[in-house]
C-alpha cells in the first residue's frame, strides 16, 4: 500500500542463529585471551589475587561454552540445516572444547601462581612471555580465519606453532640446566616446566582449531605436523 | 581426525554400479515450450534415485519420460536417447504398452480404480494375459507392499474404501503384480500425512533391494532419507529444465559441488 | 463515545442497511421463481382437471375413433414405444462410439474443434428442419415412404448430437488418474477405455441416454412431416408401415373442433407427462447412485 519493496528472506532465523553462534564463538575466543594474558602476567609478578581471578573466570569460561553447545543444539533441533549450515554449526561444535581447554590451561598456570606462596620466581620469565604473546596472537588469527573461512590463512597460522614449540624445548633446556646445577630448584623449575607445557598445549589446540578451518573449506583434513614439516619425518 | 567417508557404502562408486537406465541428452518440448533440454546421466539398478529441483523444473516430465507416459499428452515431442536393457525406448523399434508393463508407475494422488482390492491388483496380470494363479500374484503382491495384513478379509471390498495410506500402498502393490523391474514413484507421499508417508519410505527402502527406484519428490528431507542418489534439476527463466548436479545423496547433501544445489537444499533459493 | 467507538463508526455504523438489500434481492428471486411455478402449476391443473376423467385402461388400449368416447391412445403408444426402439437402436451405439473416438481417441486440435462445434449446433436445429431432412432421404431418397423406419431414423438423428454431448461429458468426467493408473501397468487405449473409462462414464452415459430419449418420444414436427396426420386405427405390421406417435394424437385431438376431443387430448397429455416424469426419475435415481458410487 505504501510502495515499499518487501523481499522474503529465506531461513532468516537460521542465518540469525548462525551469526550468533560465530559471534559467541568470537566472544569466548577473545576471555580466552584475555586469560592467557593475565595468568601469565599473575605468574610473571607473582600475584595471588590476579591468579585468584583467573581461575575465577575458567568458571565463565566453562558456562560461555555450554550456552553456545546448547544454542548450537539449538538450532540444528529447530532449523534441519543441512549442508553447509550444518557443517559450520558441527565445526562451532569442535572448535568450542578447544576453546575451553585452553581456558583450563590457563587457570593451571593461574595455579602455579598459587603454588609458589612466598617463594620468588625462579628467574626472570623471558621465554614464557614470549610464548604466551605468540599463543594469543595465533588464537586471534586462527579466529579470524575460521570466521572468513580461509583456508590459506589458517594454515599459515598453523605453522607457527612451531615456534611455540621450539620455545618450548627451550625453556626445558634451560630449566633442566637448572634443576641439574641445583637440586633446592627443582620444585620452581618444574612448576615453570608445567607452564610453558601449558603453552605449548595450547599452541597445539591453536593448530587444532585451523586444521578445522582448513577441512571446512576444503572438504581435506591434513594434519600440519605431518605434511607441512617434512624435516621432521 | 580424518574426514568422514565420502560415499556410502551403498554406493561405493557410481561409475561401477549397474545401470538400469542410460539417459543421453534427453530434451523434451510440450508443443512450442521447452521442458527439459539435454539431460544426460545414469540411473543404477537396485538403488533409490531421487529427483529433487523447484517447482516446475520438469521433475515429474522427466520421469514420466522413462515410461513414454508424456506420450500420452497431445503435443508431447521427445529427442535424444533413454537406453533401458540396451534398447533405446524412444527408438523406432520400441513399444510404449510393452515399457510400461516392465517399468511400473505410482502416482501423487492414489488413484486405485474403483474395484475391488482384489481386482485393483489383478487387472495388470490379467491384461498382460498372466494364466497362473491369480490369488497367489494377488497376496504377494499385497505382501510386498506391506498391505496384506490390513485387506486380506476385505479382498472384495473397493479399493477406494482405504485410507490414504492403504491406498497408496495398494496403488504400489497394483504396480509391483506385473513384476516390473523398475519403479517410478512421482511424488508418493504428498498427498498422505506424515505417518503413512514414513510407512511408505520404509518400504521404498525394502523395496529397493529387489527394484530399481526412482522418486520424484519436493521434499528434501524426505530425498535424503531415502535415496542413494540425488539428481537436481533446476529451470532458468525459460522454464526448461537442465540437470545442474547428480551424485550420491550423501555428498550432495552434506557438500554439493555446484552452489545453486547448495542454495536450493539449504531453502535460500530465490 | 470513546476513541475506539468513534473510529468503528467510520465504518458505516448498523449491518442492517446492507442486510434489507440481501432481503430484497432474496425476494425478488422468491417472485420470480414463483412466476414460472405458477404458471407451471395453472396449466398442470388445467389439463388435470380436464383430462383426469378421460384416464382409463380403455383409452390406453382403443384405437382413435370418430367418437370422443371411443377414442384410445393405443395406436399411439405403441408407435411411440416402436420409435423409441428405433432411436435406442440406432442413436445410441453411434453416438456413444462417435464420443469414444471423440473423447479418447482425437487429439486436441482443429479437427475436434471443429467437429465438437458442429455436433453442438447440430443440436440446437429446429426439429421440424430434421423432418425435412427425413423427408428428403429417408421417405424420398431412400424410398422408405412414410415408415415407422423413416420415423424412427429421423428422431434417431435428431437426438444423435445430444447423446454424443452428453456421453462426452460423462467420459471427460473420468478422472484422468484412472487411465494413467491403467495405461501405467502396460494396458492398451482400447483395454483402459473397455475396462475403466466406459465403466466408470457408464451411469452419466445412460443418464445421458435417457434423457435424450426422453426428448425423442415428445418430439412432434418431425413426425408431422415424415408421418401423415392420418386416421391411424392400426398397429403398424412392418417398419415400413404407417404409424403415429403420442405427441401427434394429442395435436390431432386438439385441432378437432368439438370439446370432447379436447378432454381426452388433455388426458393424453397427461399420459406423455406422466410417461415423460418417470424416465426424469428413472434417470436421477441412476445419476445418484452413480454418484455415490454404489454398486448396482
């Protein structure tokens, strides 16, 4: 009556809802960051209370996974999506334990923190830090690219868990070096030990997140380790 | 993590299976309009095909092609070749009465005559001149369709004092007396409510471990319940319809190669 | 008056304006129906009233005489039966086949247009230009004279169209599922049309056929021409004899001057009606049943 142009969009509550659940998505990538970022910084200056926080906000972290699981469920039980609808929604799926246990990590490395009472830090955290930066930018990236779906993009994320990797070994180097020299360092070096595991665990979930992009868009699942680093075979 | 199978075992390869029709640039005209244009693929014995596409995208015109059923609408022109048991049926040498006794056909609406449930099924043996025992071809028949129970103490009743369902079923069972080897089914269930169509799937997959099946449906949920392979057609603005994708229903349903099949399964379609 | 109220007034306020010209119209039709029943009804006790006391099984069973009082309608009756026989014979086995081939077989182009078209006006020909028709090839060309044969063959033509329209009808009645059904399990044209189409179409057909009779045994024109308005105190022996038919014996009473003869006209009108009402009946009994789908 007006003139005005009406256009029905098909599936609009399916698209809505899966709009929604990428941006949840997005949502508990970006607390897991912001985990790392403060349990490593709680380790780094041995803050109770910061670490206290931490663990505090796995707990949000944990709920967050659970609602986007069910609005997941959600959606497939209302809209039958199929396709492609359906194998975005099924990588939401398998990208959210990631998330989480990432958000585990850091509460335990939130924990070593507690661990050390009034004890000082074993050394200065060099390679630690190092490691946490690389973790979060790769989360982020990893992120963006399962958002955009590229393929390219994730990939090249991938491998850069490498260095994360080879951090690692380092950091056990040297804190073997220390344990060795001095038997009354072994319980601080281990704890720091278990921390730059942590990290190193979480890179591989990293990667774990961008070999799902790569399947989606490809319709290929190749693991980065095998085929991207022939120097290791 | 590896990526789940891409072919079902039922259909391991399409290139391997048998085929009980061969369709080769299949083009079609009612009168001066075009209905199909260049359809080529193979529909394999023993499995469910479906036919899936938007209305009027000349589904029902391509399966009634298989049974020269479109010959019986005045201005109906066919090109191209349909090979069924190595013979072209569209060929000079074809007879249209004897195709349809060999490739049965069940109808939208059931259309049982109206005669006796006996009779309903006895009518195709008795026409192809069938001189054996008629009450054992009619029970079996009812039999396989999954319809004896429910008429054997009403044979004489009219077949059109059935439900829906039990029609539909009977109308199947009409079909399957004079042992074709192939089934067309246009659209089976859309006339029935959800039970009965659920009770007619399940018997399109019993029935295709003996007959070849092809179903023409609108219904995708419906296709991907039942068929091993899925052919979509689509018709541009002309109204003549192309085949645009034709594989396992499985990977057409969970990753279409060609995006217009992924527009119209997922119901973004225009 | 609140808001509300006021913005429901804006439609026009009472329904009771619009209902007076339903009221009105609906009277209009009583009249009208009235009209044609009333006149109906004046004319019937008319000839009731008049014919009543002539109706006996003697005048069913006298020939006509010079006398009122001896005049019967048994020349008659028996003529219109033979007539009736004649156009059974004749126009139904032809006007059914002609429908088949029209219905089932033709396909949908100019040649069934135009013969559908023609069959239709054909129909609609003033019956006294198919007594002349009759006049010219039956009684003349084929030298028939002025039979019960000719007789019988002209009404046959005459109703011919009208059973072929109205066979027609009843098959485009079938539903088409029920050929597609049978052609689906491999039968012929001709197998489908003598198992299900005639079957299922054959009660509208013979509602049809009825019908049609029921207009062949009123028909009087063309049997004025063919036939002679004579004195016919005999039952025809042959087909090629002379005979005369109810609706004429009627037309030859009433066209006699004295008043006698125009009761017992009345009484023979009452006769064909009563004639004509059953065969209605007979026909709307079989179109229900047909409908119903009930067995016969």
């Amino acid at each position: 009556m007006t003139g005005e142009q009406r256009t029905i969009h098909s599936r609009a509550a399916l698209d809505e809802g899966l709009v929604s659940l990428q941006r949840q998505l997005r949502t508990l990538a970006s607390h897991v960051d912001v985990a790392i970022e403060r349990g490593v910084l709680a380790l780094e200056r041995l803050d109770r209370r910061a670490a206290q926080r931490v663990i505090a906000e796995d707990g949000r972290i944990n709920e967050l996974r659970f609602k986007i699981e069910d609005d997941a469920i959600h959606l497939i039980a209302m809209q039958q999506p199929i396709a492609g609808d359906l194998r975005l929604i099924v990588a939401v799926l398998s990208i959210l334990p990631e998330l989480e246990r990432i958000g585990d990590y850091c509460a335990g490395i939130a924990k070593v923190v507690l661990l050390h009472e009034d004890r000082p830090l074993l050394k200065p955290l060099v390679d630690v830090p190092r490691m946490a930066q690389l973790c979060r930018e790769m989360l982020r990236d990893a992120i963006d690219a399962f958002i955009s779906r590229d393929a390219e993009r994730a990939r090249a994320v991938g491998l850069r868990d490498d260095e994360v990797d080879r951090l690692y070994d380092q950091v056990y180097r040297e804190l073997l070096t220390f344990m060795l020299n001095d038997p009354r360092t072994i319980d601080r070096a281990t704890w720091l030990i278990w921390v730059a595991h942590n990290l190193e665990r979480i890179g591989d979930r990293v990667q774990n997140i961008c070999e799902r992009t790569v399947y989606e868009a490809t319709g290929v699942m190749r693991e980065f380790t095998r085929e991207e680093r022939p120097e290791h075979e | 993590m590896r990526a789940p199978e891409p072919v079902a075992e039922r259909v391991s390869d399409p290139a391997k299976l048998e085929r009980v029709f061969e369709l080769r640039g299949l083009s079609a005209w009612y009168g001066a309009a075009q209905a199909l244009r260049n359809i080529t693929f193979d529909i394999p014995k023993n499995r469910v095909t479906a036919i899936i596409g938007p209305s009027g995208c000349g589904k029902s015109t391509l399966i009634r092609c298989l049974d020269r059923m479109n010959d019986l609408i005045p201005g109906f022109r066919a090109e191209g070749h349909v090979t069924y048991h190595d013979e072209d049926i569209y060929g000079p040498a074809a007879d249209p009465v004897l195709l349809r006794r060999h490739i049965g056909m069940v109808f939208q609406k059931p259309n049982p005559f109206p005669k006796s449930v006996f009779d309903n099924v006895a009518f195709g043996p008795r026409i192809n001149g069938y001189t054996g025992n008629m009450h054992e071809v009619v029970e079996g028949s009812l039999r396989r369709a999954v319809l004896w129970d429910e008429v054997k103490d009403k044979l004489g009743t009219s077949g059109l004092a059935l439900s829906g369902g039990q029609q539909q079923r009977l109308c199947i069972a009409r079909a399957l007396a004079v042992e074709p080897d192939v089934l067309l089914m246009d659209e089976p269930c859309s006339a029935l409510d959800p039970i009965a169509t659920y009770r007619i799937e399940e018997l399109i997959t019993d029935l295709a471990r003996d007959y070849s099946i092809v179903i023409v449906t609108h219904n995708m949920q419906q296709a991907s319940r039942v068929s091993d392979l899925t052919a979509f057609l689509l018709a541009g603005e002309e109204r003549t319809g192309e085949l645009v994708e034709f594989g396992p229903t499985r990977d057409l349903f969970t990753r279409p190669a060609d995006e217009r099949t992924e527009a119209y399964i997922t119901g973004r379609f225009g | 008056m609140s808001a509300a109220v006021a913005e429901r007034m804006r439609w026009r306020p009472t329904v009771a304006g619009r209902r007076r010209s339903g009221r009105l119209f609906l009277l209009l039709c009583y009249a009208a129906t009235a009209v044609g029943i009333l006149a109906l009804v004046v004319l019937l006790a008319d000839t009731l009233i008049k014919g009543a006391p002539g109706l006996s099984w003697q005048f069913l069973t006298s020939y006509p005489s010079r006398f009122a009082e001896r005049s019967g309608l048994l020349a008659a009756l028996v003529g219109t039966f033979y007539v009736a026989v004649i156009v059974v014979a004749v126009a139904f086995p032809i006007g059914i086949a002609s429908a088949v081939w029209l219905e089932e077989y033709v396909s949908p182009g100019p040649l069934r247009r135009i013969l559908e078209t023609n069959i239709g006006n054909l129909a609609g020909v003033p019956s006294i230009i198919y007594g002349m028709l009759g006049l010219a090839v039956f009684v003349r060309a084929l030298s028939l004279q002025r039979s019960l044969l000719a007789g019988g063959l002209t009404i046959a033509i005459l109703v011919l169209p009208i059973v072929i329209i109205n066979a027609q009808e009843a098959l485009r009645a079938v539903p088409s599922g029920l050929r597609h059904a049978s052609f689906a399990l491999g039968a012929t044209r001709w197998e489908t049309i003598r198992h299900h189409v005639l079957p299922a179409a054959l009660p509208g057909i013979l509602t049809g056929t009825i019908l049609a009779l029921s207009r062949a045994i009123g028909e009087a024109a063309p049997i004025i021409l063919i036939s002679s308005i004579a004195f016919i105190a005999f039952l025809p022996d042959s087909l090629l004899d002379s005979f005369t038919i109810l609706p004429i014996q009627i037309f030859i009473w009433v066209s006699k001057p004295q008043a006698a003869f125009h009761a017992i006209a009345a009484s023979a009108i009452i006769v064909l009606l009563v004639m004509l009402l059953t065969m209605n009946a007979v026909a709307i009994v079989l179109r229900d049943r047909a409908r119903r789908g009930v067995g016969w």
